[in-house]
C-alpha cells in the first residue's frame, strides 16, 4: 500500500445523469460525456476527470486546512479562525471557475489525512509549547471541522445562494466541463464537441427538472445545489 490514499471512483449512469461513488450528480450522460470529451479520452479516463472534478469542488476544505495553522501562528485564534472560514467561503463561491489542471497534483498531495495530520501535529506542539493553549483548541477545532465536513454542512446554504447568482450551470457539471476543456487544452485535443456539451446539459437539466424534484441524489450533491441560472 502506498502512502497516498487511492481516489476510487465507480460511475453510475442513469437517465437523471451519472452519479459517482465520490458524492457527485451531473446532469449529463456517461455516453454523452464520452462523445463529447472522446479526444481528451484518448490521454486520461473518465473516471480520472470525475475525480479531479471531486478534487478541485473540495480544494476550498483543502486549502482551509492547510490556511487556519499558518494563520494561528501569526494571528489570535478569534482573527484565524475568522480569516479561514472567509478564504474557505470565498474559494467555495469561486473555483468553479478557476480551475486549473497543473493544481490537481498538488491538491492530490495536499489532501491526504497523514500529512495534514503531520502538518496540525508540528503546527500546534509549537503553539502548545508557547502555551497558546486558545489557538491549539481552534487549530484542533477547525480541524474537525473541515476534515469531517461539519463546516461545510453548515455553510453549504450560504455557498448555494452564491452559486445560484455566480453560474448557469450545476456546480458538479460545471467544474466537470471546466475540467475536461482544461485537460483539452493541456493534450492539444479538440474543444469543438466540448463546447456542444454546456447546452446539452442544460437542455438535460431543465426538461428533467420536474422529475429530478423526486429524485434523492447523493449526500454532498443537495438537488436544489444545482439551481444556479
């Protein structure tokens, strides 16, 4: 077994879209995605975009993580612990729209819970053995937090009415799209079928709009998260 925890991803695919065993729905189809994107899927599978498109949605947990003990150091733990949660709802709202495809290595990296562990381990003997014990409490609090996705629980309705004004399409599907045209771009591959897919899916998204209402999909992929305009 290798030091880094593998990202399995299994696809589903069902007349409502593909669900995946990450937690994610996209309104479009297996097959679709495979007639659109067929050039970039000569250079990287489908499974590998659906778990770069896990990657990056949750890069705002993984950024936070790594943010909240740099700024225990340098802050008290009320002003770190203000200043994280701004940087995680601030990259929430925002990188569906910068995604980058050189990121995702690190990101692969940077998420792993042995090396956060290792990382809050050095972070907070050093504020414990300058007695900050305020700041090793919020760098262990925030730490349960986001590793365990209570924060996100409770800030998803805030980011999902920040997504409703920010994108026309499902946040998944849009990072989705997102990461395929940046892999396109990355292998030289053609954007021309790529480009037919923002319609698709929204044609997808809103005759089915009714039926998807009766439709559980899953945990992390709320059915009203995806009414963005």
């Amino acid at each position: 077994m290798g030091l880094f925890a593998r990202e399995e991803v299994t696809i589903l695919d069902t007349p409502y879209g593909m669900f995946t065993s990450n937690g994610l729905w996209f309104h479009v189809r297996e097959d679709d995605v495979r007639t659109y994107a067929a050039d970039v899927l000569e250079h990287v599978s489908l499974e590998t975009l659906v778990a770069y498109a896990w990657r990056w949605m949750h890069s705002p947990q993984t950024l936070a993580v790594w943010l909240l003990p740099v700024l225990l150091v340098a802050l008290g733990p009320v002003a770190a612990f203000a200043c994280m949660l701004g940087a995680y709802l601030g990259g929430k709202a925002f990188c569906p729209a910068l995604v980058s495809w050189k990121a995702m290595g690190a990101l692969h990296v940077l998420n792993q819970p042995v090396i956060q562990g290792l990382f809050y381990v050095v972070a907070l003997s050093y504020l414990a053995a300058g007695d900050q014990l305020a700041a090793v409490g919020t760098g262990l609090a925030g730490f349960v937090l986001l590793r365990w996705g209570l924060l996100r629980w409770a800030t998803d309705p805030i980011v999902r009415m920040l997504w409703r004004g920010l994108y026309r399409l499902p946040v998944a599907d849009q990072v989705l799209r997102a990461v395929i045209v940046r892999a396109a771009r990355h292998y030289g591959a053609s954007l021309e079928q790529i480009d037919q897919m923002l319609g698709d899916i929204i044609r997808h998204w809103t005759a089915r709009a009714d039926d998807m209402d009766d439709v559980r999909p899953p945990p992390d992929t709320p059915p009203h998260e995806s009414s963005s305009s």
